[in-house]
C-alpha cells in the first residue's frame, strides 16, 4: 500500500460526497492516516460512527480541523463562508483547504479571502453524484471514472494542487483543471441547468387538477419518471447552488427559452424537418455519452 497522501483528513460535512470520500479513506488507507468527521447535527455524526467510516467525529468545525494536513469542505456551498471564517484561524500552518462544491466562482469569492497566509487553497468539484444525500447515501465506487475538476485560483501552490489531484485519483476519479468562470458554464448546461428543468416540470406536474395530477403518476412514462429521479435531489444543496450561479445559470436558460421558442414554433408551423432533426442531435449526444463511458 502506498503511504498515505495526508496526516489528518478533516471533511466539514459528511453526507453523499463527504462520506463517500470517508468510505474510500476507510477501505483503501492510502488517502489520510486520520479521518475526522464534522457535520451541522449531533444526529449525523452518531451515525458516522455507527457505519464506522470516520476515526473521530467533532461538532465543532473549529475541533474538527486542529493539526488537520487537509480539510474539504463538503457541506452545501451557501455554508462554506461561514464555515470557513470559524475553522480559518485554526488551519495549520501548510494545510491544503479544499472542497468538492458545485459552484466555483462563488466559493474563490466567499472563501479565498478568508484563507490565512501558508495555508493552500485549491477548490474542487468531484462530477459525480445521486439524488440520495446524507452519510447513508456515500458508497466508495461514487467517483470511479468520473471527472473531478481542479478549480485553483491564479498563484496556487502547484505541490498542494498535486496533492488533491492524488487524492481524487486514488478515488477513482479522471482529473482535469478548469479556469472559475469556464467551469460555471459548463456546469450550468451540463448539470445545473437539467436540475432546474426537472423541478419545474415536477412543480407543473404537480400543479394539475387532482384528477390528472394522479394520472401523471399512475401512467409516468420514462420521459418524467427520468425528471422525478433528478427532482429527488436534495432542497438544501440546491437552493445553494441555484443561489451561487446566478449569472452563469440565468445565461444558460435564457439561451434553452430562446430554443425553446424555436422548437414551439415548429411545432405550432409543424415544421416535421426541424422536429427530426433536433431529436437526431438528442440521439448524437447520447451517443457519444456512452462512447465516451460517461452515460
Ligand atoms: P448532503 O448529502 O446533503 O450532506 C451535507 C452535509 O453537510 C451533511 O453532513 C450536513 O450535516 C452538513 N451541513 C449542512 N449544512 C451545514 C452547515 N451549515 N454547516 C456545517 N455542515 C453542514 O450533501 P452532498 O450531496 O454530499 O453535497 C455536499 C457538497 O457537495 C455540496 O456543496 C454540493 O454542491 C457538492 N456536490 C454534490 C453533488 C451531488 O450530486 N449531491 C455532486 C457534486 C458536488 P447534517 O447531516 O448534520 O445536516
């Protein structure tokens, strides 16, 4: 077994992404010889123990993150400045701070300025994920063959950027860096903007009359079954992250109305070639998804 990349692992949150990386600590022993577990609830951290995925659980971030060589902040990013104002004066002096959420220029904005000096900062997103959430839900082969995207703000470290690129590779992730602002937008299409398409079409759904609304459920068809799955994902996460992309999400979804409107009017004109042709696109990309092992 190789050495362990890191003394003390600390993640701040331990729910889908944190457990899973604590399930992985846990079986593989190579990614930190210490795992310490915070979360928001007494609740959660009792469970921890239970499953056996952490070596010691703390309430209090600031506990939680003495002598820690790495900590990953992995609660929803609405919580990271707060978070990150407690546990800043306590990190040690060479600590890696990174985190694994879904927005990235929100969290350079909120947490850069609050990273003492000799301590590395180098945000994070794993590009894996479920509808399920909290320490239950994590399972060890969550980041196999997935994308986990490098976000460093200009002038980090580049041995502290190594360092969680290992971290994510011993997960099983493939690990790319990205710039801030690119990475919001290609989140915005590729994840964020699908989530907000799901819980709208739920919410309309669900806004039918009683009668048909228990018919969508009875008949659902794989079209919506799909959405529903999507929708199922956590509110808290969610509203964190809709809140922390505004621009990029906005431009997104200005640009899906627009093409929106197109396809509306084709069908209104019954315009068969655009119809067919926008549902061969839908097919190409699928495609290409499973080419690529990514479907
Ligand atoms: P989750 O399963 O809901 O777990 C969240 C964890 O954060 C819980 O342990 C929770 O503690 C803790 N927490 C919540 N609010 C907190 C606060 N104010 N202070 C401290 N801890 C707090 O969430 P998740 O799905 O793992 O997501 C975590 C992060 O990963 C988010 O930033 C998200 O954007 C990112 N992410 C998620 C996915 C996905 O598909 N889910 C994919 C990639 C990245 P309690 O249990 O005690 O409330």
């Amino acid at each position: 077994m190789a050495e362990p990349l890191f003394r003390r692992l600390t993640l701040l949150g331990i729910g889908l992404i944190g457990s899973s990386i604590a399930r992985i600590a846990a079986e593989r022993g190579d990614l930190a010889a210490e795992v310490v577990a915070n979360a928001r609830t007494q609740a959660t951290l009792d469970r921890v123990m239970e499953l056996g995925i952490a070596d010691r659980v703390e309430l209090d971030p600031v506990r939680a993150v003495e002598g820690a060589d790495c900590v990953i902040l992995c609660a929803p990013v609405g919580a990271y400045a707060v978070l990150a104002e407690a546990i800043a004066p306590h990190l040690a002096p060479g600590c890696i701070l990174s985190d694994v959420g879904s927005t990235k220029q929100s969290v350079i904005r909120d947490v850069g300025p609050l990273v003492p000096e000799g301590v590395h900062f180098v945000p994070a997103h794993p590009l894996a994920g479920t509808e399920y959430s909290g320490p239950d839900a994590g399972f060890v082969t969550l980041f196999e063959g997935r994308y986990t995207l490098i976000v460093p703000p200009p002038g980090t470290d580049e041995e502290a950027i190594e360092r969680v690129a290992a971290l994510w590779r011993r997960c099983g992730s493939m690990v790319e860096r990205m710039e801030p602002a690119h990475h919001d937008r290609v989140l915005a299409i590729v994840s964020h903007l699908p989530h907000l398409l799901a819980f709208t079409i739920c919410g309309t759904a669900d806004d039918l009359a009683d009668e048909s609304r228990s018919e969508v459920l009875r008949f659902a068809a794989s079209g919506f079954r799909d959405f529903t799955r999507i929708a199922a994902s956590d509110p808290v996460m969610w509203r964190d992250v809709f809140l922390n992309h505004r621009e990029a999400l906005r431009e997104m979804l200005a640009r899906f109305l627009e093409d929106a409107q197109a396809m509306a009017r084709a069908v209104r004109w019954g315009d068969a070639g655009y119809i067919e042709d926008k549902v061969e696109r839908g097919r190409k990309i699928r495609r290409s998804l499973i080419e690529l092992k990514q479907a």
